[in-house]
C-alpha cells in the first residue's frame, strides 16, 4: 500500500511538473519578444489642403508604417502606427486610389461579425462607434474622425500573424467606403493598425504586457518591438507613470498614453509657468498625450507662447524670422525662418526639453526645425519650429509627436502603467537587432 501512495505521489509530482513546463511553454509562446521594421512615408504633398483620416486633425505629412500578413493563407498589409487610436482597420474594397486592400474573399479564417453578437453589442461600447446592421445583418461600423473624414465598414474576426505566430480572433475594421485619398503614397497603405489602451487596440487583443519601437533621426525608418526588451546595449529607460483617471470626463482620452508634463526648459531656463497649465482641468481638457500617429508636437497657447518667446530671445542674430507674419505651417506652426540655402546645416540651436515625472525628453538639433518642402523666399529656405500652437488647431491637449521621439527607445508597459524612454541611436539599433536599416 505504501509503495503504491509513493508511486502515486510521484506521477502526480511528474504530472504537475509537466503541466508547469506546459505552462511556462505556453506563456513564452504567448509573450515572444517579435521584432518588425518601420518605414516612413509620405502621405500628402507639401500645401495639400486635406488631411489624411486620422483621430487628429493634425497628423501631417509623415507617418510610420510596419508589414504583416494577415488571413488564411497570409496576405501582405502595410499598416500606420497609432497609439492614439484604438480600432484597427483595413481597406477590403477595392478603388482606383488605392493599390493596397485585403481582399476577405481569399481568406479562410476570415469571420464577419453578425450585429446580434455580444462582441458587437458590448465591445463597440469602449470604441463609442455608431453601430448598426448592415442588409445582411452583420456589424456595421463608421469610424469619424476630427477632420471630418469618415470610414465605413463591418467589424470581424481574422488571423494576424505577429512574426511566426498566428492570432486567430482578432476584432478589426473591414472598411469598404468613405476613401478620398488621391496620395501616390497613400495608396500603399492597406490600413491602421490602433496601439492604445482601449479592449479592442491591437496590443490588447494581442494581450502583450509591452511594446517599444526607436524612431531614426536620420529618415525616420526603426524597428517596432512586441513584447520584452531586454539588451545589454540598451541604456536603463526612465519612466514616467500613465495618468490614471477613473471617472469619465468629456474631453480626457482615457485609453490614451497620458503623461503628466511638469515643465519646459530652453537651454537651462526653466519657463516661468504655473503648474496648474499642465493639469487637466475638470472636464479633462489638457491632458498630454505620447502619440506615434502624430508628427509634430502641439502645446495648449499659453504654454506654446512662453516657449516661442524664450526660443525667439535666445536664438536672435542666430536664426533670422521669416518676413511673413501670415505664414502658418500646417495651420498651427507660426514660428518660421529663413535659413541660408547655401549652408549645409543649421547653427547651433537651444535645446527644448519636456519635462515630465520621472522622466525628460530633450529636443535638439535638427529636431528642433522642420524645412518646409520646397518653399524658397528671397532666396532662403523655409524652417519652421517643430512645436505647434494646439489652440490654433481647436485641441485642447498636448500632443508628443513622432518627430521628437526620434532617436529615443520609447517603451509603452501597460501591466505597470508607465512610458519609459533612454536615448539610443536607432540606425545602429536597428542593425543589432539584424533589420539593416
């Protein structure tokens, strides 16, 4: 009797280790680290005066990109990064502006979402998405945006593939109307892909505790990182916790990545601002928000003005303005100049740093001005300060933008709340993780 309890106790004990090694299998399998490149492209022409259909009116000319396939078997998309959009879509229908679709005809695994379905009941609650049935009665979705554009389309199940890893189920946007775009660059992308805090965003679904990607400073290409990131060459990050707002408020994104912003300096002088601007007030207006979708960075008008003035102080007989008050980069950049088209670069500028908890981004060199393309008067070229006026643009927020994370590993940890950012040359970090770029 005793040996028969031994021998069962050791087949339970060698049963529990399996399911252990099952387990932590499993979560590593669920957890991989999965590296893809980025790739900038340019989505209007200089002076274009529609904007591309995105969450915020002022996502300009650049925007970052990433390649998967997606379906049974795989097809190829390319996608736009943004972490300030939840619902990922893409194009399913076929249009002469557009080269690149998904075509959910070829796929297998591709799954249509009825419109009496809890997930299209419940889910598209968070998203606050105008839901209805289509004549076949299935889930029908319109996703506006701020620049009163618009895409249409029924919401479904399909298979992601996040490097060799398939991810069956995954809830996106199969939008078949509401594409204006004429943009040569444009058409080769096949949809969004949304990274922010909501149930339904990419990183969600995927249920990854983190993601991280390093923007070049060069031309704007980098890496896109899933998962952990563990290198002995990366430098310790530091990090700066998520603002936490339980309560609803009408104008606080909460499933963004707000940040609490605590100051800005110029050089070494700290702007003479209370506190209280960079607190959200009580309808939730003037959060701060890391945004990958957004190329410029936009402050709320007081702040912006005291930044402009301390730069204009400290760059005089440096950098000469521009002799046309009226001029307005993007409807919210202000601060111009004129910069000799013979030089081969800029003069040495003030660094701007953002200082937020924990936690500080400095902006300097070339990050600080913007050439606007093709623009020459009397004979200079036309820079523009790459921090823009929200107000102008009817926000009322502070927006990072990818333009002055560049250069930066910018890690997002969702099971801890909190960004974390070091500087990192990204070219070379792009090469030690094998893409070459």
């Amino acid at each position: 009797m005793a040996f028969l309890q031994s021998l069962l106790l050791l087949l339970l004990l060698r049963l529990f280790i399996m399911i252990n090694e099952l387990q932590q299998h499993f979560v590593s399998a669920t957890h991989e680290t999965v590296i893809l490149p980025l790739k900038a492209q340019t989505l209007l022409s200089p002076g274009s005066a529609r904007k591309p259909p995105n969450k915020l009116p002022f996502h300009h000319n650049v925007t970052l990109t990433v390649s998967l396939t997606v379906g049974s078997p795989p097809q190829s998309v390319t996608m736009v990064l943004d972490t300030g959009s939840e619902l990922s879509w893409l194009r399913c229908k076929k249009n002469p502006n557009f080269r690149s679709i998904f075509n959910p005809l070829l796929s297998s695994s591709y799954s249509p979402i009825p419109c009496a379905s809890l997930a299209c009941k419940t889910r598209t609650k968070t998203l606050l998405l105008p839901v209805s049935c289509d004549p076949n009665k299935l889930c029908h979705a319109t996703v506006s945006y701020a620049d009163a554009s618009s895409n249409e389309g029924n919401l479904a199940y399909e298979t992601f593939y996040i490097g060799n890893s398939p991810r069956p189920g995954t809830i996106f946007g199969c939008m078949d109307s509401g594409f204006s775009s004429n943009s040569e660059e444009d058409s080769k992308t096949t949809g969004l892909m949304g990274l922010n805090r909501g149930s339904l965003s990419f990183i969600s679904q995927m249920g990854l505790p983190k993601f991280s990607y390093c923007i070049s400073g060069s031309d704007s290409s980098g890496v896109l990182l899933f998962g952990e990131a563990s290198f002995t060459w990366l430098r310790p990050l530091n990090y700066t916790p998520l603002v936490q707002i339980s309560d609803p408020l009408p104008y606080f994104d909460r499933v963004a990545y707000t940040v609490n912003l605590e100051g800005i300096k110029v050089s070494a002088k700290i702007l003479a601002l209370p506190k209280s601007v960079f607190v959200p007030d009580h309808t939730g207006a003037g959060q701060t928000m890391v945004d990958l979708g957004t190329q410029f960075t936009f402050l709320l008008g007081p702040v912006y003005t005291a930044l402009k003035n301390e730069f204009i102080k400290q760059t005089k007989g440096i950098l000469s303005p521009l002799d046309d008050p009226n001029f307005v980069f993007e409807g919210a950049m202000d601060l111009c100049f004129g910069v000799p088209s013979s030089g081969r670069s800029l003069p040495q500028l003030p660094a701007v740093t953002l200082m937020f908890r924990g936690a500080e981004m400095v902006v300097s060199g070339e990050r600080l001005m913007y050439r606007v393309p093709g623009m020459v008067r009397g004979g200079k070229s036309v820079y523009c300060f790459t921090f823009g006026n929200s107000d102008l643009l009817g926000i009322e927020a502070f927006v990072i933008g990818h333009h002055h994370q560049q250069n930066l590993w910018m890690e997002f940890d969702l099971v801890n709340s909190r960004v974390g950012l070091a500087e990192v040359r990204c070219a070379l970090a792009s090469q030690r993780l094998g893409l070459g770029l």
